[in-house]
C-alpha cells in the first residue's frame, strides 16, 4: 500500500510541474518549448548526479581525491559539469536579464567536458521569443520542486517527469508530436508480450528512445540484469534524435549505439551487420517518400521486392534482415498491411506467412496514436523454424525469463483488443494496466502452455476465447487468401452464460400478443367512427 501511494504522489508532481510549466509558455509553441524545458530537466539531472560525487569526493580530499577532476567522474559514469553550467550557479542567476545567454553558454561547456553528448544538448534559451522572466520563473520552478528526501530518488523522479513531459508535448503538439513519441501503454504492451531479458536490443526508427527506456524498466522490475540488455538504435530526425540520448542519459543507459543519419534506415543503414535478439519499433505508417525506387535490388527483400508508394513491407523486411536466427520483433503497422495486395504486396504477406515468420497479430484499438487515425495492428515475428526452444532445447539460462516455447510452427494467434482500452480526452485513448496483462497473458500462454490435456504448475492453458483470441492453423490461413484481419479468426463472443432462451421467447411472444391486441382495439374503434361520419353526397 505505502508504494502505491508513493506512485499516487509521484504522479501529482509530475502533473503539477507540468501545468505551472506549461503556464510560462506564453507565445512559444510547444515544439519549440519543448527543447526549453526538456533541456533544463536533463540538466538538472546531471546536476544531482554531479553534487552528489562532487560531494563524496570532498570529504575524501585529505586522501588525494580531486572534486575538480573530470576523470574522477568519468569513471563513475557520471557527467562533469564544470562551474558555470551547475544548477545552483544558474539558479542564483535566474534573475538576470541574459539568463537565456548564460544557460546557452553553460549547455556548451557541458559538451566541451563530456564527449558522449557533444551535439546533443539544446542552445535555445537566449531566443528573442523566449521571454527572460519566464526563463528565470522555470529554473525557480524546476530548481524549487520538492523531488524527494535523497539525491538518488530526486534523479529518479526526474526520470518520470522527462518521461511524463514527452507525453505531454506530444499531446500539446497534435499530429506533429506523434513523430517522436510512441504512446506509453503501445510501448508497455509490446515490452510485456516480447520480454527483452537478455541480448540485443534494437529499433530503427527509435523516436525519443521510449522502447529502449521501457525495455529497462521491465528488466529491472523483473529483477533482471540491466546490463544483460545491449541498445541500438537509429534515427533520421536529429531533434528527436537529441530527445532520445537525454531521455536514455537522464536513465543512465548506454546510447553510444544509438544514431543519427538524415538519410533514414533504409538508405544509410547505420547497423549494417547486427542480428537482434529483440526488434521493438514503431515505423511512420504508409510512407510513400522511403526511397523505394533507389533499393530496387537490395539485398533485404528476400520476400519480394516492396512498393515504391508504400514502405510498410519494406519496414517488416529490413526488421526480418537484422532478426538473429532465435530474434524476435514487435512492431507496429497500418492496419492496411494486414489485407492489402497492391503493388506485389499480398504476395510478400503470402511469403513471410509460409516461411512461419508470422506469430502473433493483434488488433489494436482506434484512437491509440497521437500523429494518425490510421487503424493499427501489432505484428510479432520470430523464426519460428530456427528456435531452439521448438526442437527441444530449453532456451538459455536467464533468456526469456526461462521460458520454454511450445511449437507453434504451424500456427498463428489472432487477437482483438479493438475493444479494450479507454479514453483519457475526447481524440486520444490509451490501454490499462489490465488491458496489457490480458493481452500479453494471452500470448504467453499460447507460446508457452502444453496441449489442451495437461496443465502445466506454472502457466495456464491456453484456450481460444470467442471475440478475443483464436490459434489458428496455416491451412485456415490460406483458405482465406493469406488475410491477417484478426476480426475473420476470433469470431463473435458467445451470448452470456445466464441467457434464458424459453424466458426471452416468452416474454416477447407476450410483448407481441400485447401489440396485437391494443392494434385490434384501435382498428375496431377507427371502424365505428368512420361509420358515424356522413359523407357528402354528390350532387350537392
């Protein structure tokens, strides 16, 4: 109880410095606003980070220590901040007419100490647009929050507030915003369904670097490693870009894999040799501008080449090229993909289908995604042919959780989540907590259960659910044209349980009776008032 009202607490931090932030905008739009804030949070992440160590190392002066020392804080992986950039120097200058100047200035000195975020940082904040009392009033305000009781949970919440405040921009900037930010409970759901325990992890059009942070997150709450995990990334926005190595810094992950070309994924492949072991993406939907005509004969459509106008199988295949021979990929996709045959499209579903690569394919709910109301799907792939678990060899120790798959070589599961989820505004809906475990149990538990006869002590048994879920065999698949549309699988719900047939027949046969008779009344006094009338005659 005591942690859930910790969270409860949290969260009205989060909130709270969101509204009086947001406040201070005035005339700066929220993309723009977006790099003042966000910069200012980060730094005074690395801030705490700094004060801390700096202050051990003071106390251990007398035996040789040097607080002054960038390597002294190389070597604890923590960022040196030299004078002029710490947060207690800007905030006693927060009242200074070129605030905006000074801040600039010290976001340079921090990249001339630290390598790893040269080019990263944000020197925005001596803009004309950006009003100097308003800069001053949020370093007071990010500087004055009460975070916590130690530095360490002070570091902590300020990871949740970059988090919380991505989402928020994302909102504030509508379509825009959906370009660098994957709503929280997609990027849970697919976590939760792929479990990145152990090895390599990898997206190629990463965002703000939300899989990566989540994938953290669920490895450390399942008393992980974290340092089992490797993260790649790439990116061709390089704003959004710079999000990411600040969201993954402020988090102390390793971005060093993590990078930036404006050509994109597909042109200028910044992770030419690497096979994942997991692939968590959410690619643009339907991009017509891929550069599909200059990759005619490329090596990665080994199932057909991908239309010009269209880079939805260009995405599915150039994650199918970096899959190592157990990897598994969860990605998000345009409904579209799972039906269309244009352009050579139907026959690349076709291949991918027949070579086993297709696992899982859920329908997800309308209004999930900030950028589009394009329908969407969730597809899971793995090569299913080359797993070690399906030729029964236990999967490593420590992967998976320990799991061992079931062979589903000949099966793919469908699922409806269309109707799950919740509105939290009139345009935007998002998955519970409840909604994500339904769904990943489901999966799990087709993946890992026996057959129907035997239920194992550690998992449920898997059983189609009428309107929800249906495993279905690639002969069904292919009598309907090789279509992935869940809704032709799953079926409808069954009627309730407690549904009295001879109770509903009678009542509504006395529903009608009751009709029938008040119609005969009406009709017989219609009757016996036309007869009263007298009708004119007609050579009056």
């Amino acid at each position: 109880m005591a942690k859930k009202k910790k969270e409860e607490v949290q969260e009205t931090i989060e909130k709270t410095l969101w509204k009086a932030a947001d406040k201070l905008r005035k005339n700066i739009n929220a993309a723009e606003y977006k790099d003042v804030v966000l910069g200012l949070i980060f730094l005074k992440y690395i801030s705490i980070a700094f004060e801390k160590l700096h202050a051990d190392l003071t106390a251990q002066i007398d035996e040789g220590a040097d607080p002054e020392d960038r390597l002294e804080y190389t070597a604890e992986n923590v960022f040196f901040v030299p004078p002029s950039a710490r947060w207690s120097f800007l905030q006693n200058s927060a009242r200074q007419p070129n605030i905006g100047k000074i801040v600039d200035d010290g976001m340079d000195a921090i990249e001339a100490e630290n390598a790893q975020l040269k080019g990263i940082l944000p020197k925005v904040y001596a803009k004309q647009n950006l009003d100097p009392t308003s800069l001053g009033e949020l370093i007071d305000l990010i500087g004055n929050i009460n975070f916590g009781e130690t530095k360490e949970r002070s570091a902590d919440v300020l990871g949740h507030v970059f988090e919380y405040f991505l989402g928020q921009f994302a909102l504030a900037e509508g379509q825009k915003g959906g370009q660098f930010y994957t709503p929280r409970s997609v990027v849970e759901l697919l976590v939760e369904m792929l479990e990145p325990y152990k090895g390599r992890v990898f997206d190629p059009c990463c965002g703000s670097g939300g899989m990566f942070v989540q994938s953290e997150k669920f490895v450390k709450d399942h008393q992980g490693n974290i340092n089992d995990i490797s993260i790649y990334g790439q990116e061709s926005n390089q704003t959004t870009w710079r999000l990411a190595k600040m969201n993954l810094a402020i988090r102390g992950i390793d971005a060093s894999q993590v990078k930036w070309n404006a050509e994109g994924s597909f042109l200028n492949d910044a992770h030419k040799d690497l096979k994942a072991d997991y692939i968590i993406a959410n690619p643009p939907f339907n991009v017509s501008d891929w550069g599909g005509d200059l990759l005619r004969t490329d090596a990665r459509w080994q199932f057909g080449v991908p239309p010009v106008g269209n880079a939805n199988f260009a995405w599915l295949q150039h994650f199918i090229h970096h899959l190592a021979p157990t990897g598994q990929a969860g990605v998000v996709l345009a409904k579209g993909a799972l039906t269309s045959k244009t352009s050579g499209e139907g026959e690349i579903r076709k291949a991918l289908i027949e070579e086993g690569l297709i696992d899982c394919i859920v329908n997800l709910p309308a209004k999930l995604f900030l950028n589009t109301q394009i329908p969407a799907a969730l597809w899971f792939m793995r090569r299913k042919t080359h797993h070690p678990a399906l030729k029964g060899t236990p999967p490593e120790e420590g992967n998976n959780g320990g799991r061992n798959f079931i062979d589903t070589s000949n099966e793919i599961l469908f699922i409806d989540a269309r109707n799950l989820g919740h509105l939290i505004n009139r345009r935007n809906r998002e998955l519970s907590k409840e909604d994500i475990e339904k769904i990943a149990s489901t999966y799990h538990n087709w993946r890992n259960s026996p057959p129907l006869e035997g239920c194992p002590e550690d998992g449920v048994v898997y059983n189609d659910i009428p309107g929800f879920c249906a495993s279905v065999t690639l002969d069904k698949v292919r009598e309907l044209d090789y279509v992935l549309t869940p809704g032709r699988y799953v079926g409808l719900p069954d009627e309730e349980d407690d549904f009295n047939f001879v109770e509903r027949f009678t009542h509504l046969k006395a529903t009608l009776t009751e009709q029938l008779q008040q119609e005969a009344v009406l009709n017989k006094l219609i009757e016996t008032n036309l007869a009263k009338i007298e009708l004119p005659n007609d050579g009056e």
